[in-house]
C-alpha cells in the first residue's frame, strides 16, 4: 500500500518546485493575503510556507493528507478543466508519502495553533509513544507546513535531484509567476540563514509592478497590455506582451488559466509561431491554441487567463503598438 502510494506521489511530485506549486495554490485557495517560502538546499532538505489563510480545522487535521481528502467544492466543470492536480485532495497526500510533513495551524475562531506530523498520510505522534494527534501551540492565524528530506524513501529520485542551486531556481520561477499574477497577496521567497529575500512583493502592488519588481523597469516599461472576451466560449484574456525590439535578456512566458500556472508547451509553441504580429492575431492564436489543448471536451469554458507573453519577433510592432504602450 505505501509502495502504490509512493509511486503515485511520484507521479505527481517530481522535485521541489512542484510540491511548492500545490503547497502555493493550497494557501491561495485557503486566501491568504501573505505567502512567505522558506528554502534549504533547493528544498531538498526543508521547503516551508507560512501563509496567513483560513487555516485547518482541528477536526480536519487528521485527515488532510489522506489522499482524495478535499474540502473545497467542486462541479465536473473543474475537474475536466486544465488544472492537472490540486483540485483532487491528493498534493498534501503525495507529498507526505516522500518527505516528513509538519502542519501548524491555527483558524481565526481557535485559541491556540495545533500542529501535527504526518508520515505516508497519517499523522505520527511526536515521540515514540505518545498519542498520533495534533498538539496545541503557540502561533498566528494561518498556516505553515513544512517538507523536510523530500524523497527520503525514494533514492533512485533523490540522487536524480542533486543540485540544490537548480532545484532553487525552479521554486524561485514557481515563486515568481504566483507573486506576479496574483494581485493582493504578498510573497516572498529567502533560503533559510539569508534575511533578504529573493523576491519581495507586497499587497498593493498591480500585476505591472509586480513584473517591474520581479524583471526590472526596463522590461515591465515596454509592455503592452491586451486584454479581450470571447463571450460566445465564455473565454477571457488579459495579459502583457513585451516589444520586440527591446533585448529583454530574460525571456519568460507565464500562463495562467484559471488562476493555476499552467505550463503548456502547444500554447507557447503556438504564440512563438506567429510571425506578424498585431493584437488581434495573438488574441485569435491563443483562444484557439487554449481550445485546440481543450480538445472536444464537453465543459464551459469559463477561463480567466494572464499572460506575460515572450518577445516575438516583429518589426513594425513598436509603431504600431505605441499608441497603447503602457504607462510605467
Ligand atoms: P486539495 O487542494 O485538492 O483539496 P490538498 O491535498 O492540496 O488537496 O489539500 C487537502 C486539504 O487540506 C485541502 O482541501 C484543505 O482543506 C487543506 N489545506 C491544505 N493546505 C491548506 C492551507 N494552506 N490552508 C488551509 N487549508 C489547507
Ligand atoms: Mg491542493
């Protein structure tokens, strides 16, 4: 059973940055307004978030790393939307089942945090002997959980993984996008021992000053916004594409589609195809790239994505998009 198990959570969690994706969502769906990432060794040896969410209840606390142990509602719509995992109950599952898991908590309604360690989705008593069951203590409202040892149990992966300073790369781009797209949240990201973070946003900041924050003046300065509804597939776009004739050294390509990142290489490979360039091309290129990776799935279509696009190679763009470039 724990074999099955671990293999599954392989499945799903396959390095660092792909725990902190669903550990991210799970403190954004709790609506937290602060999500603070603390990391040693890539997250390899501990890979922890606070948040300042709704936190767990006490009653919930022995089961939330059960797999397909969910509190949030949701419709088939959801499910068979482009959000892979995180909607089913199975990341805090998985994650347990390849690291030493430990949850402190506290809802607004409680007088005290409780905290509880789990290993392979139960929790486990805190000394040989003691009772399995969450202990109370001091702490704010929200949540922290921590991963410590990812892949502990799982050598052939864990010596896949041996370069910290990548595995840190990815949790700082995972970072990046989530504090980037997500307006009201603050984020931070440091290494444990460091004081000063490597990505620092605050609450009040748009999507345009967190991308200033994150890629510098010169690359959020040049631009350009779009923005449009397709009514007809209930399907919304909002994003931010950079000139071309601006050398952005670092080229990224964000998406978001409903709020997850999505990584979605027919999407990406579709805008970097078009060559002429104007607002209503890339718009059409990616309602039908969002619909091709649909597929004839039967489900609404209710998307809000938000795209900070790569450059794309276009020469005329600068005078044409002038007009609408935004305002630093
Ligand atoms: P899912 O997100 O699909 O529900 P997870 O395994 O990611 O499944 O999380 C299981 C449950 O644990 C969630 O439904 C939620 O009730 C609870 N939970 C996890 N992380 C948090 C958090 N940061 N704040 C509040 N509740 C959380
Ligand atoms: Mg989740």
């Amino acid at each position: 059973e724990a074999v099955v198990n671990r293999i599954a959570a392989g499945e799903i969690i396959h390095r660092p940055a792909n725990a902190l994706k669903e550990l991210i969502e799970n403190s954004l769906d709790a609506k937290s307004t602060n999500i603070q990432v603390s990391v040693k060794e890539g997250g390899l040896k501990l890979l922890q978030i606070q948040d300042n969410g709704h936190g767990i209840k006490l009653g919930d606390m022995a089961i939330v790393c059960e797999r397909f142990t969910t509190s949030k509602l949701r419709s088939f719509d959801d499910l068979s939307s482009m959000s892979t995992y995180g909607f089913r109950g199975e990341a805090l599952a998985s994650i347990s089942h390849v690291a030493h898991v430990t949850i402190t908590t506290k809802t607004k309604d409680s007088n005290c945090a409780y905290k509880a360690s789990y290993s392979d989705g139960v929790i486990i008593p805190a000394k040989p002997g003691a009772a399995a069951e969450p202990k109370p203590c001091a702490g704010n409202n929200g949540t922290q959980i921590s991963a410590e040892d990812l892949f502990y149990n799982v050598p052939t992966r864990r010596k896949a993984l041996k370069n910290a300073t990548e595995e840190y790369n990815r949790i700082l781009d995972i970072v990046n996008r989530y504090a980037i797209h997500n307006e009201g949240v603050s984020f931070t990201c440091r290494k444990i021992g460091s004081n000063t973070p490597e990505v620092h946003t605050t609450t009040t900041a748009t999507v345009l000053d967190n991308i200033r924050q994150i890629y510098g003046s010169s690359v959020a300065n040049e631009l350009l916004s779009l923005e449009k509804s397709y009514p007809v597939y209930q399907l919304k776009i909002k994003g931010w594409i950079s000139n071309a004739n601006y050398n952005v050294k670092k080229f990224a390509f964000l998406l978001f589609i409903n709020h997850r990142s999505v990584d979605s290489p027919a999407i990406r490979k579709a805008i970097e195809a078009v060559h002429f360039i104007n607002e209503e091309e890339i718009i059409a290129t990616i309602c039908d790239a969002i619909q091709d990776r649909l597929g004839n799935a039967n489900v609404s279509r209710n998307f809000l994505t938000q795209t900070l696009l790569p450059q794309v190679s276009v020469k005329s763009w600068s005078e044409e998009a002038s007009s609408k470039k935004s305002t630093p």
